[in-house]
C-alpha cells in the first residue's frame, strides 16, 4: 500500500471528528487558525483563533521545534505527515495532547505552506 493510502486509511481510522484547523506559509507564520475544540469555551476558542494570525508556529506553541512540528515537517519535508499523541503547551502554558494530519501545500513544485487537520486527546 503506498504512503499516501496508509496516511488516508489513518486518518479514517483515528479522525471521527477534528477540533482544530491550522494553516502556515512557507515561513511557519499561521494564516489560518480554527480551534473549536470542545474543552474550551466559544470565547476562548475566538481568541485563540485571532491572537494566533499572523504569529509564528514556534511562538503559538513554544513547546515544539522544527524537529518534532507535524507542520513544519510537512514545510520541510513536502510530504503528508501523521502524528499521534502529539504533546505541545501553547503560549498560555496550556498542554494538549493530539493526533494530527499535516498536508503541505504544494504549487507548482514549490512548498507554499502546509495546512494541518487536529483532534484533541489530552482527556482520552
């Protein structure tokens, strides 16, 4: 089975339903932020969601690095990556635990962001 139908059979498998949509450019900056992830009121979601634009992924969740990043490993790398109980604290020092599907971006040959789909699993 090729990569990209084990990466399609996991996300079937393991994505009922996602709580968060991220989108970065070329450089790691977020361009689009949709947490609407339940643990969180509505209010705190928006701000999440607003203060997060424009912001680079290493600030938002400063936590990671470009090493263990399934976002920034897509930047990178150019290919879809899969991440399972993925450990980051945000910028409010919040830990959560997900499952992630990264896609990069690709036009034209050129990497031009990658866009990642979560689930939260920090209470399963």
């Amino acid at each position: 089975m090729s990569k990209r139908n084990d990466s399609i059979r996991w996300l079937l498998e393991n994505f009922n339903y996602i709580d968060s949509v991220t989108m970065v450019d070329d450089k790691g900056r977020v361009v689009v932020k949709q947490r609407f992830n339940p643990r969180y009121t509505d209010k705190e979601n928006e701000i999440h969601n607003k203060w997060c634009i424009g912001k680079n992924l290493l600030e938002v969740f400063p936590s990671l690095n470009h090493k263990d990043s399934s976002l920034l490993q897509a930047l990178t790398k150019g290919k879809i990556v899969h991440y399972e109980s993925q450990r980051v604290i945000n910028y409010e020092g919040k830990l959560s635990v997900t499952n992630n599907i990264t896609f990069p971006v690709i036009i034209r040959g050129k990497i031009v962001g990658a866009v990642e789909l979560s689930r939260d699993i920090t209470n399963f």
